[in-house]
C-alpha cells in the first residue's frame, strides 16, 4: 500500500483485477496457439505430406511474425486505445484461426499462421500494458504477471486439444485443433468492449473527465484515484491542477516522441540498467530452448522411446501441467 492514500489496511480492486484478467485472456489465446502446433505437427505433416523443412518453418514463423505484429501494436494502441486494440489482435487471431483451421494446403496453412503471429505480436505488448494501466499500484505487480500466467494456462489447453482432438480422422482432427481457437477469439472481442478503456490513454487524448471517472472504479480509495490522476496528468505534461473535463490539446511530449531515440541513444543511468535486465532476461529465457520444449515435446518423446501418437500427445499433457504448477507455487500469487 502506497503512503498518503489514507488507509490503514490494504484493499484489492476487484474491478481492476476483472479488467485485467478479461485483458489478460488474449495471451491464453496465444499461448493456445503456440501449444497445440506441437501435437498438430505430427498431424499435419502425415497429411499434407509436408518435408521437416517445411514443418519448421511452420512453428517458427510464429514468432518472426509477432515481431512485427508487437511492433506496430504501440503505435496503434495509442491511435485508438488500449481496447481496442486487444479487440483488433482478436480479430487478427480469428482470421488465423480460420484459415488454419480451413487449410486445404500449406500456402494457406502457412499464411493463417503468419495472421495468427501478428496477433501474437498484438497481445504480447497490449495485454501488459492495459493490465498495469488500469490497476491500483499496490496491486499492479500481480495483475501485469496475468498475461504470462495465462500464456503458460493456454499452452496446457492446447496439449489438451491435442489429444482430444488427437482421436478424431486426420484430416479432420488438426483442422479442429488450430481452428477452433477462433470461438474465444470472438468471446473476447466482444468482452473487452464491455472494459473501461486505460485511463493514461484517455488523459493522453486529453479526455480528462473519462479518465477522473474511470480511475475512482478502479482505485482503492478517493484518496489514491486523486493521486493516480495528479500523477498521471504530470507524466503526460499536463498542469496537475487542471480541472477541465476536455483539454483541446495536448502537450506533444505525452505522445512519445523521441522515446527510441532516448531509450537506445541517450538512456539515462536508471534506463539504461532497466533496459539491460530486461533485454537479459528475455535473451536468457530464450537460450534455455524452453521454446524447443514447447513445440517439439511429442518428438522429444518420440525419441525417449514412446511410439503411440495417443501416448505422445498425453504425455505432453504431462509437460503442459508442470509448466502450470510452476506458475501456482511460484511467487505470482505472493501479495
């Protein structure tokens, strides 16, 4: 609990923490879709009759693609708002569904995928960020750790669907498994619409009533939503004192101009530390190969000796539960 809010015991927004996990459930998308390539592979190369090459290039054009899908996800965000931006990355996620899920050849096939990593793109830089913006700082921490929570729940249900879907045909089965990750595509844009949008997004477009509104929904006290305004109104440049409802303009700075240029060329001390460890963090997270894990595991049993596609994909299921227990018994949940 931050000091001047007045209060004497710690409270949790329960609105806040609603927005942020319907927020969050773009990443149980994408982690859905990362999972369930791992079981389809094996499907999908016996009926396409598709090389390993090609089977490669399949499950990791994923993450080429999301690069540029996270790229564009800021601007955008900041052009039409936090909502709906999540409800734009589940409209991309929709259409990649579809199309893999119809994929009468791998040209299709491989585009739906291409889609679908854009989408990815979208939900990796937007969820967190919708998440921290909306919470109460004494309960940001927890609910900007939602989205990887949910990533690692959708792989699980994607090992899922592997193996339920596993004991359908084969031109049939993997067809359900990559598509029908369009039905929480379309429950979720329609949700998100329901969320108030972020308040910083709102000060930033100069809407400063919306945005005092919002912030007394989501705060844990009258005291802290005047203290998260005050402070969210000096970030953006914006006379801390300022009371009207709409400003009919907005200081430039608030907007992000020159933010690559100080991040990369002139980084302060605090920055630029700030940058290493998070630079380091996703290096090393990556360099342990747990994306290996993740897209090959039915191969990695198929080597250890288990031969049933059955078998394979339960026991992926195996890895899936594990990855989860790690997240439950973690420090996530700590508050």
């Amino acid at each position: 609990m931050e000091e001047g809010f007045g209060e004497t015991k710690e409270k949790f927004n329960k609105y806040a923490c609603a927005c942020a996990i319907v927020a969050s459930m773009i990443s149980i998308i994408f982690g859905y879709d990362t999972g369930v390539m791992s079981g389809a592979m094996i499907f999908i190369k016996e009926d396409l009759k598709i090389t390993d090459v090609e089977v490669e290039i399949l499950a990791g054009i994923l993450n080429i693609c999301a690069l540029f899908g996270s790229l564009a996800a800021g601007r955008t965000s900041d052009y039409i708002g936090r909502r709906y931006t999540i409800a734009l990355s589940s409209v991309i996620f929709l259409l990649g569904a579809v199309l893999m899920g119809y994929g009468p050849n791998y040209p299709v096939l491989l585009t739906g995928r291409c889609i679908a990593g854009i989408g990815v793109g979208f939900a990796l830089m937007i969820a967190p960020v919708y998440s921290a913006e909306i919470s109460s700082p004494a309960s940001r921490g927890f609910l900007t750790s939602l989205p990887e929570l949910c990533i690692s729940l959708g792989i699980l249900t994607g090992y899922v669907s592997n193996y339920l879907f596993g004991k359908l045909s084969l031109e049939l089965g993997w067809r359900l498994m990559l598509g029908v990750a369009a039905i929480p595509s379309i429950a979720l844009a329609l949700g998100i619409l329901k969320m108030p949008e972020s308040p910083r997004w709102l000060v930033m477009q100069g809407r400063l009533g919306e945005a005092k509104d919002i912030l007394s929904h989501v705060s844990n006290s009258r005291e802290e939503a005047d203290f998260r305004f005050r402070d969210i109104k000096i970030a953006a440049g914006i006379d801390p004192d300022c009371n009207d409802v709409v400003l009919a303009k907005v200081p430039n700075n608030s907007r992000g101009q020159g933010v690559w240029r100080d991040l990369i060329l002139r980084p302060s001390p605090a920055v630029r530390w700030i940058l290493i460890a998070a630079v380091g963090i996703h290096f090393f997270e990556h360099a342990t190969g747990i994306e290996a894990v993740v897209l090959y595991s039915p191969r990695i049993f198929k080597k250890a000796g288990v031969v049933s596609k059955d078998k394979l994909l339960l026991a992926t299921v195996g890895v899936g539960v594990n990855q989860n227990s790690v997240y439950f018994n973690g420090d996530v949940f700590a508050r």
